[in-house]
DNA sequence: AACCGCCGTTGCGAATAACGAAATCAACAC
DNA sequence: GTGTTGATTTCGTTATTCGCAACGGCGGTT
C-alpha cells in the first residue's frame, strides 16, 4: 500500500465518521500503527488537510481540503452550473433530485435537493453511488466507456437489498433500455421502496461524466410519472452538459449538442 | 520531504493552474523526477483525488476531493452558514465582499462577492492571504492565539506594495488597535489603491478561525465608510459566529455571545 | 491528592516503498 | 520513413517509512 493511500485513507475515515476522532481511534480504524497513523497526520496538518482540535487534541479535515475543493471548482465549474437544473427540477416535480460526478472510485453524490414531502427520499451528499445497483450508476454505465462497462459486469454485485441486480445479463438489459430511451430505470436496486429515474450527464467526446437523478417513495408513482420524470431528468441532464461544455470553448454550437452522436460505444 | 507533502503540491500545482498539464510539465514545476511524479500520479487517481484526460493524457483535479470538502462541509458547514450573510453584506455595500478561512498553511479565501461597479476589488477565490499584509489577517491576528501573534512577528514580511507592514512594531499596533475596535482595517498593504475592513469570526473559545472582509477601491472611500463597513463586518462576523456555535452544541445561548469575553489573548 | 487512561513522543532494527537513470513505446510532424 | 517529443516501463540501489516498545505528560476520575 502506497503512503499516499495511506494518507487518503485517513481523510476518508475522517470524512466518514460524524465527530472528530482521537488518534487511537483513528489508528483503529484505518488499521495502521499510532506512530503511522501519527507521522501521517502530522504531515497532513502541515500541508493544511488535517486540523487537530487544540483541546481535545481530535482530528478533523481541514481548510486545505476545501481550499483545492474550490480551485477544482474554478477550472470546471461542474456544481456551479449544474446546481440550478437540479433546483429546478425539484421544484418541478417536488421530488427529491440528486446530482453526481464519476470519478476512478466511483460515483459520488454532490449535490442533492430533497423532496418537501414527509414522505421521501434522503440521499447524503459525498456519498459514493454503486454502478450496479442505482439508476444513477446505470445511466452512466450506458454512455460510458466499454471498459468500465465490461469491469462492472465482471466484478462483485454486491446486493442492497432482495432486488439489486445480481447478474450480468440483467445489468446489461438495463443498460440497454436506458441507452435506448436517454434514461435509466432502478426499483428497489439500493434501497427497499425506493424508485429512481436517472440520466447521463455527457462530456465533449460523448462519454457520462456524471448523473442526474430523481428519487421518489415507490408508493407514490403514479401512472405516467416514469415517462415524465424520465424526459426531466434526461432534458435536465442534457441542459447541464452543453452549458458546462458550451460555455468553455465556444459557446456558438452549444445549440446543435453534437456529442451525443459522437458517444464512442 | 515526507511523501504525502510531495503528494499535495502535485495536487497545490494542479490546482494553480488553470490549465491541465501534462506530465513533464507538472514534474518540471514542482521540482521532482518523472517517475517519481508519475508514481505519485498514479496513487493520486486510484484514491480518485486526480484525473487523468484519456486523450491528451493531462492531469486535472478528480472528483474526490470535491467529496472530501462535502463531507468536510457537512460536518462543519461554515460554508453554507457563512454565504447568506456574505450575500447580504454585498447588497447591502455595493463593494467586494470575502471570507476567509484558516489553517496551518494561512488564511484561505473561501466565498467572494465581487461588487458590481466597474471599478472593484477582485479576490480570487482559494487565494492564501498574508497574514501581515491584509485586513483580514490583522483581524485573525487580533483574536490568535498568542503563539500564532509570535510566530507571525518573527518571521519575515514579504513586501506586496511598497505600504506593506515591515516591522513587528507597526504590526503589532494594528493588531492592537483592530482588538479595540473590534475591527481592523488595511490600506494598500497587500494591493496598491485598495482598502479594506475586516473582522474576525471567532469559535466557541474566542480565537478566531477565519475572517469577513469588505475591500473598495480606494478612491471611493467617502467619511464615515470605515466606521460603516467596520461596524457592518464586525456585525457580520459575529452572526456568523452565533450561527456556527450556536447551533451545533445549544442554541439557547446563542444571543448572549460569551465567546468573545472568554477570549484567551 | 494520588491514580489511571489516553495521547503524544522518542529510538532503533527491519522492511519496503520511493528513487532515478536508462531503455522502451506511442503519437505526431515533417 | 525518419526525427522529435513526451509518456510509460524496468530495475538495482537507496533512503524512507514502518512498527514495536518504552517513556513522559496532561486531564479527568475516584
């Protein structure tokens, strides 16, 4: 194990948990030594990743985090400009709608706008979505590179509850009903009562960079509201990719969203 | 140079740039071998904090940290508690309005509000601020810790403009004289024609953990703007304090504000 | 006031991860 | 085809990191 994912392993289990944590259960957790653990925080505070609470001597993230978080934001304003599609879109259908970004590690929630309703969906921001098992994950599969397509359908189905999709075959029909339609399906697949309808969010070359999704109790569907949520969700999806990709090089054929003829399959 | 500190100024580089770089490039600026920026590189994109461009191989910050902020935020909204009144203060001045936060790498600029006016104060946001040289870290200053106070009048004072503090004495009477009024102010100490006011926003023990700043063109200053913008950020500064502490452990004494009489100095 | 528990600190041999030169490979321009 | 630039791989060496164990210190407890 490398000492960078040593490190990142630490932020992880910092972010994770909701108090602060102390070095010995910090060490616990992670699994290394408290010299290791120790060597590892010192040099993360020093970088400004980590603060440690001058009193109760706890560990927590730090300003730095937030700070290359920020940066980040400045060179692709992915939240910036995604977040008034995704108020929008609740306000809309007054259901819950979330927003998230691909990355090597999965999919990770950025941005969630829940339903008003007593009865919804709550999903918490930062979490990482899995492929196989949420609409998000599936939307993206559709319109993403055929090697991270052939990895998921090889690897572990993890199973959330009595539905999650436990096959390759029918991962695969999914992600070819939601290519076909510009929108994916999940009932059940995370969470028990759950309904989600999700649609790719497309970078310049075609490929899903992220997914916008609408989440709602499966005892409130109605008759219709697929087929509605869908087409929000896939006209929101598309909004959110040609302003992040029209704005930036030129915004004059922002109109004409030619990459999505361009998805390499 | 501990590993991890290599691995975050890849990541400080990455940030500063608004470009993507690619490989060479991003080895020649920080200063390390090929192989050794690679490797680290590669660690960095399996954890998913950086990303790397399939076609013109360039590297650009990932996702994962976006998620560590989020999870960072969620635990300690200072974000999301601090904007409405950063937005409000904007409104209310008509001038560039900023917040910072800080660490052990300094005080970080977290939310702008540039004003509207043609002649304004831009600050980037993610920009580290001197300590010495900006209203904002005279405000910290006055309500640091005293170790922090010492640390900063020893060390040297890189000049911005030639009104730049120089010397521990001149510094320490704007420290002095922000503690008195509960506000500090800077004229061109960091930026030739720009003035601002400043004031601390303190934790639940009186030490300040970040700072609201109004920055004007200095041009526009009118009588009785500072003593204003003073008693506005001042004002400020402590709703958000209220806000943050108030919340978390009891909001029944919130209005009291006992932090700022608790305050070790 | 004495005790206990937990955190932080130090030293050192062993392990291993990082290092960097050089070679290979890929993309592109001419 | 050939030359150039830059990314990637390989591998022996080196230096850093690892983790055990023991010590010192602060805070809270009894």
């Amino acid at each position: 194990m490398s000492t960078v994912a040593k490190a990142v392993s630490l932020l992880e289990t910092l972010g994770a948990d909701i108090s602060e944590l102390g070095l010995a259960e910090l060490a616990g957790r992670v699994g290394f030594d408290k010299t290791t653990t120790r060597r590892l925080l010192i040099s993360l505070i020093e970088c400004g990743l980590v603060e440690q609470d001058e009193r109760s001597r706890c560990y927590r993230l730090g300003a730095g985090i937030s700070r290359l978080a920020l940066l980040r934001e400045a060179q692709f304003p992915f939240l910036r400009t995604a977040t008034p599609t995704v108020e929008r879109l609740a306000q809309e259908t007054g259901e819950t709608v979330h927003l998230s970004e691909y990355s090597s590690r999965g999919l990770v929630s950025v941005h969630v706008v829940e339903s008003t309703k007593a009865n919804r969906v709550s999903v918490p921001v930062g979490m990482i979505l899995p492929l196989h098992a949420t609409a998000s994950g599936i939307a993206l599969l559709a319109f993403a590179r055929k090697k991270l397509r052939d990895a998921v359908a090889e690897g572990p189905f993890p199973a959330f509850t009595r539905h999650t999709v436990s096959a390759p075959e029918e991962l695969s029909k999914l992600i070819e009903a939601a290519r076909a339609r510009g929108y994916s399906t999940s009932t059940q697949g995370f969470e028990e009562g759950v309904f989600s309808v999700a649609a790719p969010i497309l970078g310049v070359d075609g490929i899903a960079i992220g997914a916008l999704a609408i989440a709602t109790p499966q005892v409130r569907i109605r008759k219709g509201d697929i087929e509605r949520h869908g087409a929000a969700v896939a006209a929101g999806a598309s909004e959110i990719g040609e302003h992040l990709f029209g704005l930036l090089p030129s915004s004059a054929h922002a109109a004409a969203q030619p990459q999505r003829a361009r998805a390499r399959i």
